[in-house]
C-alpha cells in the first residue's frame, strides 16, 4: 500500500462513501434481513453524516474504505464501517479505527453493532479491542473504551503545581502507578508534595536525594504512597532490591525520573511530564511557568475524567 489516507468527511461526500460502502457489504455473506448499509441512498447516508461527519480511507487518492461517525450519549458509533474486498489486509480497518478514536476524543466509548450470523465480523470487531456488551438479535454491540485526553496545564507558581497534584490525589487509587518526569529542578517532587496531601498521607515529601524510596502511610484508610526517586537507579531490578516490603497493587506508587525504568511495575501508567511551555527551547529557568502534561497509558486510565481537575 502506498498512499494510505483518512479523511474527515461531511454530507457533501456522500456519494462517495456511498459507493463504498455497496462495494464493501456488497461483497459480504448474504444476511436476512439485508443490512441497512445496502438500502442507503445518497439522500439517506447524506443525512446520516450530517451531524457528526465519517471517515473516507484513501489510497493514491482512490477511496477504499469509511465508515459514519453517530454520537449517542458518551459514547461513538461506528455505523456503515466497510472496506474494499481488494484492498483488505493492508491496515486500512485499523488506521480507520484510530482516526475515530481520535475524533471521539472527549467521548467515553467507541461502539459498533455487528450481526451475529457474522461470526468472523465480530471476531474482527474482538480482534480490534472490542468487547461484547449486548446483544439484540440480529445484532451484537460490541464497546471499546476511550482513552482519556491528555490534559495540558500551565503552572506559573510551586503553589499552582502543588494544587494540581492536591486535586489529582482524590482521583487516585491503590495499584496506581505514576511515573513523573522532567529536569532537574523541573517540580516533580513539588507535584508530589500536592499529591500526598490530596491522598492524605504523612508528610513530610521531600527529594529523596539520600533515601531512594520512601513510604508515606495514609492518615486516613487510603492507599500509601511510595515515593520513589530513581535518577540513580539504573533498572527496575535495583528498584525490587530495595526489598521495599511493599505490595505495589496496594500502594500508590510514584517514581521521579522513571521513565524507561518503571513502567514495568504495572501494565498501565499515568505519565506527568513537568517541561518548558510549548515551543520554548533551552533549559527551564527557576521562577518560569512550567507545563504540565497528564498522558494516561493503559486500560486503568479508560474512560477517566479529568474533569475534576479543572
Ligand atoms: P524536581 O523534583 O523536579 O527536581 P523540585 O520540585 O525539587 O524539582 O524543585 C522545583 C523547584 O523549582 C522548587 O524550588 C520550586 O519552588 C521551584 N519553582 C519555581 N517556579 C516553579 C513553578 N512554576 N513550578 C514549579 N516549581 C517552581
Ligand atoms: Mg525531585
């Protein structure tokens, strides 16, 4: 595949996305009754993507896939979703999906309703990190869960980073991992001192610039807080050394610097990135506004708000 492209489409491209989509259920196994994809008229499908728009996969410039994004609620349907037989195989199902997931942003699901006499659709759908969450014969609603957005912040003051982390602390629970990273100086342990006073753990938080790992009880029947400073630890192994005693299921965990070194301990992760604000080269200056990035991994972080946070 050369030239793979998806596109933003509105009512105007009906016809094309038309043809596509009579090409691509077309070609599936006969079902009774016969999808609503093949009834669809320009006129019918027009109005379909009036309010939200689709997606048209290009290759070289040739339609060969696209599909109708329908709002409901919190969630995004995926609605007349087809590909070209002849150009299946090639990642145009998968780039379609992460153009949608990307224009849901916001959202908290993609859904898509499959027919249950299409096994090998709705295995496709399964295969694509889609769940099974209802059935109404002839059709199964399958679910995949958003990730959050990233939340981008300016902090002018230590007072403002810290009050960022105070509000974070209530959204936290035990098992999670955060992984805090920036230069030197940047506020990661300023951010954590936030932290543990919205998790309500004992204090004080300092740099634990002798002590590689320090924990935090909770003062009020929370989880913990390990606080772990690992710019001199070279791997995760050195970090199981310190035999820390802890159940990190049991525990919030942050690590300072941990980037490429901690994401180990768990299979999803909330990154906080402490930097220059956007675009401003060279290294940060004590007194300088700081941004700080949320960028959420794994599926912990699905369907999250940050909402309290604003
Ligand atoms: P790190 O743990 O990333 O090495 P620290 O939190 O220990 O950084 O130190 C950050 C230092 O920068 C603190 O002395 C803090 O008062 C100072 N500072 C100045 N301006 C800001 C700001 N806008 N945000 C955060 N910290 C700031
Ligand atoms: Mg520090």
């Amino acid at each position: 595949m050369s030239d793979l492209r998806i596109t933003r489409i509105g009512p105007d491209q009906a016809g094309t996305l038309l043809a596509v989509v009579r090409a691509a259920f077309g070609a599936r196994p006969a079902v009774d009754p016969p999808p609503d994809a093949l009834t669809e008229t320009e006129e019918s499908l027009a109005a379909l993507l009036a309010p939200f728009g689709g997606l048209l996969a290009t290759v070289d410039g040739e339609p060969v896939g696209g599909l109708v994004l329908d709002p409901v609620g919190v969630s995004v349907y995926l609605r007349r979703f087809g590909v070209l037989p002849s150009a299946q195989g090639h990642g145009v199902a998968t780039a379609l999906v992460e153009a949608a997931e990307e224009a849901a942003e916001g959202y908290v699901d993609l859904r898509v309703l499959a027919r249950e006499e299409l096994p090998r659709t709705v295995r496709f759908w399964e295969h694509k990190g889609f769940a099974r969450i209802g059935r109404t014969p002839p059709l199964i609603a399958l679910s995949r869960p958003l990730r959050p957005p990233r939340l981008t912040r300016t902090v002018h003051t230590p007072e403002e980073l810290q009050d960022l982390g105070r509000r974070l602390g209530p959204l936290l629970r035990a098992g999670d991992l955060l992984i805090l990273t920036g230069d030197l100086g940047a506020g990661k342990t300023t951010f954590t001192q936030g932290l543990g006073e919205g998790l309500g753990v004992r204090g004080p938080i300092t740099s634990p610039t002798f002590v590689i790992a320090r924990i935090h009880p909770s003062l009020r029947g929370g989880p913990d807080l390990v606080h772990v400073d690992a710019y001199r630890l070279g791997s995760i192994e050195e970090l199981e050394d310190l035999d820390l005693d802890t159940d990190f299921d049991e525990v919030v965990t942050v690590v300072e610097w941990g980037s490429g070194i901690a994401e180990v301990l768990g299979e999803s992760r909330l990154e906080v990135r402490i930097g220059r604000e956007e675009g401003r080269p060279g290294e940060l200056e004590h007194g300088e506004s700081r941004q700080v990035e949320l960028f959420p991994v794994g599926p912990r972080w699905r369907g999250a708000s940050w909402q309290d946070l604003h």
